[in-house]
C-alpha cells in the first residue's frame, strides 16, 4: 500500500513538473517497484530530472504538512509550487530554503513529516535527508534573526511575522512601559519600494488618533533596519476569535460598529486602508476594545505618490473588492473599505468567509462574479436585516454600496435599536426560493411532457402532487417574517424531517449493550492520555478544538456537520468531593451561566462504557444567542485518584445529523477505555545532588521542570492546586530577609492583583524559613487562589516554594500540599 502511494506521489509531480518521459505513464499504473527508481534504471529520465523530482517530492510533501498543521493556505501552495516549478524548469535545484519560506515550516512538524512518511516507505533515505537539512537551516534561521535592542528599546519576543515584516513585544527603559516594534526585513534585497511604503505607513499613522487606532510613538533606522514603535494590544486578533468561533451577533454587531468609526475617520483624514481583514484588527484582552491596525497598503488620496502601478492586485484575496481583484488600482477607493467591512461582518456573523475558493484565480473569480450564500446556510438565526446590511455593503457596484462608513454603522447602530434600517430586508434565501418556485414548475412541466410522449402515463395526481409542493415553497415565502432582535428566527422542521432527526437521536442514545454497532467510515486513530490513564477514538475528518490542552486538564471538541453536532472530551484532575460537582465543574466549564447560558437536566440514569461505571445525564442547553441544543453526557468519577472522566454529545435542535456522522458520534463516545498506568514507586523522593537536597512527592502527582538555572520544577497535585521548586545558589552571607522581599516582588508582577494575608518565620528539619501567605488571582475576572510561600537559606543554598490551589479547594488539599515542604532535608539527614 506505501508504494502504490509513493508512486501515485511521484506521478503527480512528474505531471506538475511538466517532465517528457518516453514510457507512457498509463502502462506503469501497476508497478509492483518504486516508480522513481524503475524510470531512473530505464534511463527515462536523466539524472537532473531525478534530482529535481527527489526534490519536488519533498518540498511538495512538506507543504501539504503545513497546510494540515495550519500554516497555510491551499492559495500560498499554489503560489509556492509555482516559483518552485519554474526554477526547476530553469535548472534550479538548489536545496536551500528562501526566508518565507523558512517563516513558514514549523521545525517540529518538519521532522515529524520527515520520520512518519520514511518509516511508511513514501519517501525514500535521499528525500528524508533533504527535509532534515531544510530542519536544521530552520533552527540556524531562528538564533540569527531574533533581535535583543532595536534602538533604545528592549526585545522580549517576536509575536507575529508576515512576508515583509516582523512584529515584536519590547520594553521602554524610559517610560517602563511595554510596546510593539515593528521591523521591516532586511534580507540583503530589500527593495526601496519597500521601504518607502514602510515609511509611509508610519507617517499615515501618525496622522491619526482615534481610540480604536493603534497609535505610532517612533519611527526610525537602527543598525540598517527599519523600525515602527506603536502602542502593544495585549489580546487576540479577531481572526483568531473567528477561528473559535466565539462571537454572538449582538457582540458582532458592537464591534463592527467601533470599526466603522475608525474606518470612517481615516477616509475623513483622506486616508484608505486598502487591506482591511480579520488579521488587522485586535481586540484586548481586558478591555474588549477593538483596534484597527496594519496600514502598510494604505494610500494618502493627498499624495500623489502611491506606489501601486495598475494591474497590481493589492491587499489579501478573500477580502478584496471586485475592483482591486481586477487590478484597477486608480478605481479603488473608501467604497473599496466599504466592501472589505462588508465581507468581515459577514463573516463575523455566519463564521464562514463568504468568498471561497481552492486557488487564487478562483477566489478572484468568484469575487467579480460569484453569488454569495445565504448567511442562513451557516446560522439560521440571523435577522435578514444584517443580511442585508452586508450585502449593501458588497454590493459588486461601489455605487450600489454605502457611501460612507459611518452610514454603514449607523444602520448596525439603528438595527440594534429597534429602528428601521437603508438596506432593503430581503434575503439571498428569498431570491433562491423564487428562483427554485420557477426550475421546480419548468422541472414538473418537462416531466408531463416527456413521461406523457414516450410512456402515455398518466401523472395528474403527481402533478398535482408537485403543484402542492411549488405552493407550498411560495407560502412559505410570503411568511417568512422579518424579526427586530439580533438570533431570532428559527427554522422550521416538517414532520417528515422530525421523523428522521427523532431516529438518528434513538439511535445514538441507545445503550451499546442492546443495540447492534452501526456501521462507520472514515479514518479513525486514538489518543491517549497518559495522565488519565484513558484513550480515546475520534474520526480524523472532524475539525478539532482544544480548548485545553494541558495535563492536569484537557477538553476538546470535534465538530461535523456544518456544527450542527459535536463531541466533548473532559478529562481533570480534580479536587471535587462526589459526582454532584462533578457535574457542576463541568457544567460550568463548557456553558457558563454566568455568560448567559440556560442548562436544564432532564434525566440521570446509571451508565457503564468498557467497564468504566458512571452516570448519564440528558440536558437541553439553550446558548444566550438563542441557539437551541441537546446534550447527552457521560460521568465518571474517581476520588481516590481525583480523576473526572466526562464526554457529551451536542447536537442543535432543527437540524438533522447524516447517518454515518451519527453513527462515528455513537463510536466516539462509546470508546473511551483504561490503558495501563505506568508503574509508580509509592514514594518518590526528590534528589538534588548539587544541592544535596531532598524531599518527598506523592506517587500521583506530575512534574513539569520548567528551567535548569536556576531549578525551577512545577509539582502539581490536580488542577490549579501544586508546589513549585525554586533553588538558586547564592553568596553564603546573604540575608534571607533581603533575599525573600526580592523573589517576593518578582513573583508577584505575574499575578493580577493580590492581597498580603500574613507573614512569619519558622524551622522545618532544621531550616530557617520566611512565609508569606497570599489571596490572590492570576487573571482579571480569575478564580480567587490561596497562595503560600516558604523561603529557606543554607549554606549558600537559597530554596524557594511556592504553594498555591483554588480558594475553595483550600481545605482539602493543603494538607497534601504541605508535605513537600515537611519532607525537606539535606541528603545526609534522616527526614
């Protein structure tokens, strides 16, 4: 099966290549051999068109890897695979990687790619190698090009990159206050056009001040690169907020309505973006304000210096206007702005860009003269009235689009209000339903016709039949009422579709000991989790969300069919007391009331999978954008070990699950099972030999070493509840008072807020210790934490202990958090 692959591989990119081969490829479609290997032996290629194909193949494989991971785009491929082909059409066979390419391939799934298709047989000992040295100039790429001090300020990270620049956080030594740095990439080729629009950039920038646009403080050169200091948005971009899908319509709509006021005081300052997407605008964390960003495309309409020659596609596919997509550069203008918000509260509202498509052409394509999908396809309850303002809004005619920004909020504004809105309220849904009114009469007619000529049957009553159907499509038309609030209208199901949904639910809720397994397909693979001493089995196809990811506490969802189901996977290491709060934490976890969430237990009842004895649990779940839902869950709870296993299914009311979906769904979460734990010693004992110290964790617990210098190893005892190990060496006539308030200070910077409960002094196994106890959070809006810590000086030897858990969980597990700090001894010490 690994060679029928190989050479299916190596076909495909002898046809990309263009390669003139003499044995035609159809008579080789059943070779047993390595197809490469057996076209080399027969000379029907020379040995610069084997060189290039070993190549091809893997610098092809490596970019599908990417495109897996979320790297990038089937569109960049395209654009990549086609520089690449015609160097090698040239001759080029060079191995060595460009430095976007670089930016893109991630190390470690490129040596995961390398080891996984060399172990299958799907590339060969050369192609492995080429991906290997491509690894290793990765890890050469990333010592060199991360900078320490751009001019006076501080580097603390690198945070984002794009094709022409990098994106720094760093520190003011002046003003102690942190910004970002943005820095053009000095490559050896950096063109001046480039620098020109880099410069030019910050001076539109520094033109604006608008609280929703992130402000320009310095602009300058250092060391021969170029650099752009600006404000530091500590949050997300919306991009990433669309990707977990997280935004409600009436939130949507708020935010949209602060991007028009800052859209429309640029075009006021004759100033367009041009490039407007979910990338450029970041929303922060602690405020939820949205910020317009990025105007490296932007044009001063005062200037006549723009940059841009026409027939130059300027600005990111998927959000181009029809007349940037057809290179009239001289034609776009604030109405092309105008259609780029068009596009993203679209997509803001539905989840799902409403320009498609696999390759750039086609994006293009269907730019200038694609329809756009009903939003009602991907959420049915939208209100046409939001429809409609997007589709006024992309409107293919500027002419036909708003006129201004501000007019387009406003109509969000009045919509919200209550008020009536300029955009014509007529669904994209409607003109479909009128056009299916006429191919269903045009489709019932051809069928009288032919059936009557050929077979002189008679078809009055299916005609009739049909006839009902036609009326009854335009009945509901005509009632489809228009609501006033944002996520009000819900489809209706017919008895019919009622019927089928009813069964495909029977047939998931059924126990597995009473009904036959269905039947599945698809690509299945398990996962384990080591810590929980369980795996899993999910379909490969289903779109993942990890919403945690971490040891002590993992969820993830898989979702299918359009969202209208999914599957959550809770698996924590917990502090609760029973099976009550159990539910509880995980009720809470997932569907916060405090957010608006309405959660209503129907049913318990005693459930076992594979031996694993719990509780099941029937809910309606109602999502405060009014989304309606049933969830079907699964507990498991086990004190002793504080482990809380619990799967649900999710499935949206009025909207029916295929078969085969509703069968992997019943797979999925009956296939949560045991594997065997690795075996523990009862009591571990910690050893630090440089300094010859030691203490005593519990079997259960999990380590994390963090950093080697100084000693820092987190030991966590369940979810947010642990002991982290500090050791520094220091000089032996250090004060310990002194030593303490420093530590002390630098801790407390990562924390949010915090309250000083006591300090104190102690000995334990002959140490002299200081305390501090703490109430404390990490985050704004966090959980309160109880937090303890013990500082002890020996000899040189500066040990620190950090104790920490949930407020709540004080009671239960201080006791155990305690006892690394008892157990503390030197290594020639009796405990």
């Amino acid at each position: 099966m690994s060679i029928q692959r190989r050479n299916q591989l190596v076909a495909q990119c002898i046809k990309m290549l263009g390669l003139n081969i003499s044995i035609p490829m159809d008579s080789l479609q059943g070779l047993q051999g390595d197809l490469l290997l057996y076209l080399q032996q027969q000379k029907a290629i020379n040995p610069q068109q084997t060189e290039a194909l070993h190549y091809f193949i893997a610098y092809y494989c490596l970019l599908k890897a990417m495109k897996q991971s979320g790297s990038t785009s089937d569109v960049h491929i395209e654009n990549l695979m086609k520089v690449r082909t015609t160097n090698l059409s040239r001759g080029d066979c060079s191995i060595s990687l460009n430095y976007l390419e670089k930016r893109l391939i991630d190390q470690s799934v490129a040596e995961s790619l390398a080891t996984t298709l060399h172990q299958s047989g799907v590339l060969n000992n050369h192609e492995t190698n080429i991906i290997r040295n491509w690894t290793a100039q990765l890890s050469k790429t990333t010592e060199m090009k991360m900078l320490k001090t751009i001019g006076q300020y501080e580097v603390k990270e690198l945070i984002g990159s794009g094709g022409m620049g990098q994106v720094y956080k760093a520190h003011h030594p002046i003003l102690n206050t942190t910004i970002a740095i943005k820095v053009l990439l000095q490559l050896g080729d950096a063109s001046e056009k480039a620098k020109k629009r880099f410069f030019s950039e910050a001076r539109m920038m520094a033109q604006l001040t608008h609280p929703n646009i992130v402000k320009i403080h310095d602009v300058g050169t250092h060391n021969k690169t170029s650099y752009i200091v600006m404000d530091f948005i500590d949050g997300h971009s919306l991009k990433e907020l669309l990707k977990d899908g997280k935004i409600s319509a009436r939130k949507a709509c708020e935010m949209m309505i602060e991007v028009t006021k800052a859209v429309e005081y640029a075009h006021k300052n004759k100033i367009i973006h041009r490039d407007l997407k979910p990338g450029n605008l970041m929303i922060e964390d602690k405020t939820k304000k949205i910020y317009l960003m990025d105007f490296g495309l932007a044009k001063d309409l005062d200037s006549d210096n723009d940059l841009t020659r026409s027939g130059q596609l300027l600005g990111t596919p998927k959000y181009m206007s029809p007349e940037q997509a057809e290179g009239k550069a001289r034609r776009v203008n604030h109405l092309s702005d105008i259609y780029a918000l068009g596009v993203i509260f679209y997509e803001m509202l539905s989840g799902v860009c409403p320009i498609q498509g696999t390759t750039q052409s086609k994006i293009m394509y269907n730019i200038t003269h694609g329809n756009v999908k009903p939003i009602q396809t991907y959420k049915k309850n939208i209100s046409p009235k939001l429809e409609a303002i997007c589709l006024k809004a992309m409107a293919k005619n500027p002419d036909k689009r708003y006129p201004s920004a501000r007019m387009m909020g406003d109509d969000i504004e009045n919509f919200l209000k209550g008020k009536a809105t300029s955009a014509r309220t007529i669904r994209i849904s409607n003109h479909f339903e009128k056009n299916k009114k006429n191919y269903t009469s045009t489709i019932v007619l051809a069928i009288v016709v032919i059936t009557s000529v050929f077979f002189g049957i008679y078809i009055g009553k299916d005609g009739q039949q049909s006839a009902n159907t036609t009326n009854q499509l335009v009945e509901n038309t005509k009632n489809t009422a228009n609501p006033k609030k944002v996520d009000k209208i819900e489809k209706k199901q017919t008895p019919k579709n009622q019927q089928q949904t009813n069964e495909t639910v029977e047939k998931v809720e059924n126990s597995n000991k009473n009904i036959e397994k269905p039947k599945v397909s698809g690509s299945w693979k398990q996962e384990k989790f080591k810590t929980h001493n369980v795996s899993i089995e999910i379909d490969s196809s289903w779109e993942k969300q990890a919403f945690f990811d971490q040891p002590m506490h993992t969820k993830h969802y898989y979702k299918l069919d359009s969202n209208a189901a999914g599957i959550i996977f809770f698996l924590s290491r917990t502090l609760n007391k029973n099976m009550q709060e159990c539910m509880t934490t995980f009720e809470n976890s997932s569907w916060p009331r405090s957010k608006g969430y309405k959660i209503e237990k129907l049913k318990t009842q005693p459930y076992t999978i594979n031996d694993i004895k719990g509780q099941k649990v029937q809910y309606n779940v109602n999502s405060p954008s009014g989304i309606k839902m049933t969830l079907d869950a699964f507990y498991h709870f086990e004190e002793s070990q504080r482990r809380l296993y619990a799967i649900g299914i999710l499935k949206r009311k009025g909207m029916a699950l295929r078969k085969k979906n509703a069968a992997g769904l019943h797979k999925a979460f009956h296939s949560l099972k045991r594997i065997k734990a690795e075996p523990r010693p009862k009591k571990i004992v910690i050893q630090h030999s440089d300094f010859n110290i030691l203490y005593n964790i519990d079997k259960t617990w999990l380590h994390q070493k963090i950093s080697r210098k100084p000693v820092k190893i987190l030991f966590l005892y369940a979810r947010m509840a642990g002991v982290q190990v500090e050791l520094r060496r220091v000089a032996k006539n250090s004060n310990l008072d002194v030593l303490a308030e420093e530590l002390e200070k630098k801790h407390l910077e990562e924390l949010h807020d915090h309250k000083l409960v006591k300090t104190g002094k102690a000995k334990v196994n002959g140490f002299r210790t200081k305390t501090f106890v703490y109430a404390m959070r990490y985050k704004k809006g966090g959980k309160p934490i109880f937090g303890c810590n013990f500082y002890a000086l020996d000899n040189g030897d500066l040990i620190s202990m950090y104790v920490f858990c949930l407020v709540k969980d004080r009671d239960r597990a201080i006791e155990h958090l305690m006892k690394p700090i008892r157990t503390l001894r030197r290594d020639n010490q009796e405990k």
